[in-house]
C-alpha cells in the first residue's frame, strides 16, 4: 500500500465523512429537541438531491437559485411531516415513533421513484468546477473540496446558531427541559417544528452536494443509516459529536475498506466497517464522544 | 355459553388456558379449520396461509422480546437468516435430516441472537434499537461473504423434509409441517408468559431497577428473551427456507425486520393473539396491494409503472396510519369487539 493510496483514502474518506456529518447533524438535532430517532433522514437527502435536480437540470433554474427552492421546499415538507405524522405520536412509546419514521421513509422512497424513476440521474451542467488540483502529490478533485469545505461551512453556521442565536437557544432549553422551557414562554410547538424544518435543510444540502459527486439514484437513502453509527460515536445528542463522528466514520470506512483490499484480499468491507465499529463503541462507550450520560435513580 | 363470573374449584381449573367450555369449543373449530385449509386453498392461495403461519412463529418470538421484554430488536430478519442458513447447511451439505436441522436451525440462531444480546446488558431502548440494527447489517454481509457456507450470491437449493419414505413434497403436506411447529409453538409462548419467566421479562419491561430489587436478575432474563426470540427466529426461517426449497441472502434483508416489527406494532405489543393478527395482516396486505395495483394497471395501463412503486409506500403509509390512529394495535380492537358481544345488547 502506497502513502499514494492511502492519502487518497483519507481525502475520500473525509469528503464522504463531511455528508455524514451534515446528515447526522439533522439527526441530532430533531433527536435532541424532541427525543424523536428519524429513520426517514437518509430519505430527506435523497429528497433533497432529487428536488434540486428537478430544478437545475428538468426546469433549468440557475443553481444558487435552485438551492433557495431545494431549501423552502425541504423546509414545506418538514413541516407538513411534522405536523400530520409526527405531533399525534408525541408521548408514544419510542418502538411506535421508530415504526412511525420507518414507515415514512417507504412513503418518501416510494414518491421518489414514481416520480424520477431508478435510474441514476447526474446534475447537467456540474454545479462545481471539474479540474483536479494536487494536494501532497495527489490529484483532488475540487468537486471534493468544495463539497467538504460546503459541509464544514454548514457545521459551523449550526454550531454557531445553536450556541448563540434566540432560536437554538430556546432549543437547547427545550431539549433540556421541555415543561420548564415552556413555562418560560417558548412555544415547545415551533421548536419541534423549526428541529425538523432545520434538520430537512441541512440533509437536503448534504444531497445535493453528493448528488453532485456521484449522481443521484434511489439508494441515495443508505446514506441515512449511516448516520447511527456517525452519531453513537459522537453521542446521540451532540451536534459537536455529530459532526466528528460522521468524519470519523467516513475516514474508518475508506480506511479499513482500504487496508482490507490490499492486505486480505477482502472487499466490500466498507459497506460494514461502520457497523462493527458501532458495536464496539456501544460495548465500551455507550454514550459516545460527547453525548450526555443519562443516569437513572430510582 | 357465557358464565357470568369464575366459578373455578380447583388449581388445575385455574391454570388451564382456554378455561370455559365456549372457548374450547371455539379453539376446537379453529383447529378444525386449519386443518382443512389445504383441502380449500389451492396453489396460490395456500402459499399464502403457508407463509402466514411461518410469519406467526417469527411474530410470537418477536413479541416475546419486544412486546413482553420490551427490547427492541431491528435484526429479526437477518436471525431469521441465520436460522434458514444453518438447517440449508445441515441438510443439504451434511445430509442431516431435517427433524434435526430444524431444531439445531434453532439452537444455533439462539446462541447468535444471544451473542448480539450482549449489547443489551447496558443498553436500552434506543440504543439497544441501533444495536440490534447493526447486527442486521454485519449478519446481512457475511450471509453474503462466507460462502463456503452460505454459497454467497447462488445461495443454497434445499429440500422438503420426509418421514420414512414418505416426502412432505407438496405445499398441502408441507403446511401440515409448518402448522405442527407453529401450533406447539404458540402455545408454549402462550405458557412461558405465564410462568416465572414470562412474568420476569414483563417487569424488566415495566420497570427494570424495580424487578432487579425484587431479585430478578435483569441480564440473565434480558439475554434468555433474545435466545428464546431468536430460536423462534431461527425456526422460523429454517421452515421458509424449506418452503421455498432455496436459502439467499436478499430473504433477510432489513426489510424483513421492518416488516416482523410492523407485524407485531399492529397485531399488539406483548400480546400473543396480536402477532397472530399481525402476521395475518402484513403477510396479507402486501398481496392484496398488487391485486390491486395489477387490476388498475390493467384498466389504465399509463400509470402501471407508477402504481407499481407506489405499492411500497402505501405499505408504509398504513404503517403510520395506524400507529397514529390505533397505536395499541389490533389486539386492542379485538378485545373492544369481544367485550361488545360478550355484553350484547346491554352495552352499557
């Protein structure tokens, strides 16, 4: 194995770690404001990919102007989800709420293919430029830079709006405290409506900018199961651990996918590494890099 | 006849199961009943009450780590897996008889759904769920990887069981198979909540310190719920496999687990009558959707592609429809419906 090969693992792995992260972030934070574990995430990227190439490639709309319309349409959809689907499942046992999510994501899947069909689809004209630059002797595509830099831009913006503006403020009250939140004059309602409306936003951008490196195919939603195993590791609920962990499982997945390749001749690894990992993480540290640790008294 | 009160004498009297004359009578007919499906039901329509009652012995196994123990498990599919797995192997490679692989089919997926178990010494609920999960995809990936066992993407062929000389061949003697294990196993579930056991895995559920204070060792019953689910799990899919005379690995994909954790949210949670509605109705409307799909892209053919992929969301949207408006599942609505009649026509 070259140092080649492995830097190129690297930079793969983290360009894949940074979607994760994006969409793992959307995870925690419905997780962390309504206690709501969303299956449907992966179908929200694909969603989102899906809408963004109706409206660049189908209709023609430049691309800055198709990523506002990506994001008002997620930001419609989240609500009406949210509203219709999951407010009546508020104070059901978490079984229910898992079928509930699951069986949303069929739904989703299922309107994605009648309407674009199971073809792969690419984005015409490329929303990024095509060139390669060289990073330490290794041709990088500047897709993969704008789309890791795109993702880390999106991490940062959230991190700064959770700590800092009214909204994730009152957010984080609720998370902590829905009652005492509401007593305190925030309207528990909006907030679970803003989680998922902020939640659909940033996995539809996720999609959109992996839609963009690979095409985009009705098995975008893989990418959503991805996500537990990119947020045990940072801790369910938090946003700082959403977005470790996800470029941490991407670069674990690229790498052993890498190393078991060239030295066992074994393929396909990747597609459980993250998996094998998760395990592990659950045995030794339950709740993750960062997640809050709950203890129970009797 | 209806006894307006228990009028029990005796110990034995209050252990029975199906305790009055009327629902003796009833069981008796049901019996009766399935015993003559194969002389109604032919071809297609047999394949179906076949795999209903495959889907059954899966669904109770289910609930009794879901439902009674309240440890969610999103790996049935890939356990049930394991199970067809292990009696192909057995049967078709070693040439074991199938009245042994069916049991060591099950033996082998209790000790695999124990090891995976393992997670749920510390965790619960969600994590347990995500847990579960992974061990889906890991089993999912060396059902396709071990092939000097599992014959990866070719899968296995294998045979129906004989006795003597005589070939459980058709699906009509087959369903006589099926129905024996799914009968006994049934009623031992139905016994086990009964006993020490049973009532040990409902208070972990209920309240897991509180069980653990009154001596009840929650690991120990938290690992003999996964081994005993996942040796229904494990016997169940051994019997598929030998329905379907062929084991690969896409008949226990994720959708599967979806689909026995539907079963069991709309029959009921911790409830045995329920994963038999349940299993009667996920195995059922799956069927019924593509009649209907196939009839209206018969009449209109221009939307027959669109149809055909809205089969799975419709699939899903019944799934929420439910939990949102019946969220205790079908076995709730049956005790409504008993309770009218048992007071009918003074309801009040």
């Amino acid at each position: 194995m070259t140092t080649q090969y492995l830097l190129q693992l690297v930079i793969s792995g983290l360009v894949v770690g940074s979607i994760y992260a994006a969409v793992a972030l959307g995870f925690t934070i419905i997780y962390k404001a309504t206690r709501v574990v969303n299956f449907a995430q992966g179908e929200f990227l694909m969603v989102g990919a899906y809408v963004c190439y109706a409206f660049v490639v189908q209709m023609g709309v430049p691309f800055y102007a198709a990523m506002l319309l990506t994001i008002l349409f997620g930001m419609v959809l989240a609500v009406i989800l949210e509203r219709l689907i999951l407010r009546p499942m508020i104070g059901e046992p978490i079984i229910s709420i898992i079928m509930v999510t699951i069986g949303l994501s069929l739904v989703l899947r299922s309107i994605v293919t009648a309407v674009w069909g199971n073809d792969i689809l690419v984005y015409e004209p490329k929303l990024f430029p095509q060139e390669t630059v060289s990073m330490a002797g290794v041709p990088v595509s500047l897709e993969f830079i704008w789309c890791f830099i795109l993702s880390m831009v999106l991490l940062a913006v959230f991190s700064v709006f959770f700590k800092y503006s009214k909204a994730g403020v009152a957010m984080r009250a609720t998370a902590f405290n829905q009652q005492v939140a509401q007593s305190m004059g925030i309207s528990v309602k909006h907030i679970f409506a803003l989680s998922w409306i902020i939640s659909a936003v940033v996995s539809g951008i996720g999609g959109v900018l992996i839609g963009n490196i690979n095409g985009i195919n009705s098995s975008l939603y893989h990418f959503g199961l991805k996500v537990f195993p990119a947020t045990i590791l940072g801790g369910l609920d938090s946003i700082l651990g959403a977005a470790l962990g996800g470029l941490i499982i991407g670069l674990l997945e690229n790498l052993s996918d890498g190393f078991c390749k060239s030295y066992l001749d074994l393929s396909g690894v990747k597609e459980v590494a993250p998996y094998v990992i998760l395990v592990i993480i659950l045995m030794i540290k339950p709740y993750g890099l960062f997640g809050t640790k709950e203890i129970e008294r009797v | 006849m209806h006894y307006c009160g228990d009028f029990r004498t005796s110990y034995e009297k209050d252990v029975e199961i199906f305790q009055t004359p009327f629902i003796k009578v009833c069981m008796g007919f049901l019996m009766l009943a399935l015993l003559a499906v194969p002389f109604l039901l032919k071809g297609e329509y047999l394949w179906i009450v076949l795999q209903i009652v495959i889907a059954v012995i899966g669904a109770v196994g289910l609930n009794i780590l879901t439902g009674f123990t309240g440890q969610i498990s999103l790996g049935q599919g890939a356990f049930f897996g394991v199970g067809a797995y292990t009696s192909a192997y057995l049967t078709a490679k070693m040439g074991v008889s199938f009245w042994v692989g069916i049991p060591a089919a099950g033996l082998v997926t209790a000790m695999a759904g124990m090891v995976f178990g393992v997670p749920s010494l510390r965790l619960k609920g969600l994590y347990l769920a995500i847990a579960t999960l992974a061990s889906q995809f890991i089993l999912e990936w060396i059902f396709v990887r071990w092939e000097s066992v599992t014959g990866g993407s070719y899968g296995i062929v294998v045979s129906r069981p004989a006795i003597g000389g005589f070939v459980f061949e058709s699906d009509a003697s087959y369903y006589y198979v099926v129905l024996a294990f799914a009968v006994v196993m049934v009623l031992f579930a139905t016994n086990l909540i009964r006993t020490r056991t049973g009532r040990a895995f409902m208070a972990v559920r209920d309240h897991y310190i509180s069980a653990e204070i009154m001596g009840i060792s929650i690991y120990k019953y938290r690992l003999l719920s996964f081994g005993i689910s996942s040796f229904y799990a494990g016997v169940a899919g051994a019997l598929f496999g030998h329905a379907l005379k062929f084991v690969s690995s896409e008949q226990f994909n994720i959708g599967v687990s979806i689909v026995y954790l539907a079963m069991i949210i709309i029959g009921g949670l911790g409830s045995i009558i329920g994963s038999v509605f349940g299993a009667i109705f996920m195995i059922l409307l799956p069927k019924v959707l593509s009649v209907i799909t196939e009839a209206v892209a018969a009449d209109i053919p221009s939307i027959a592609k669109l149809a055909i992929s809205f089969e799975q969301g419709v699939f899903g949207l019944i799934i929420v429809l439910f939990l949102i408006f019946e969220p205790d599942g079908l076995a709730h609505r049956w005790k409504l419906i008993k309770a009218y009649w048992k007071l009918y026509p003074f309801s009040y």
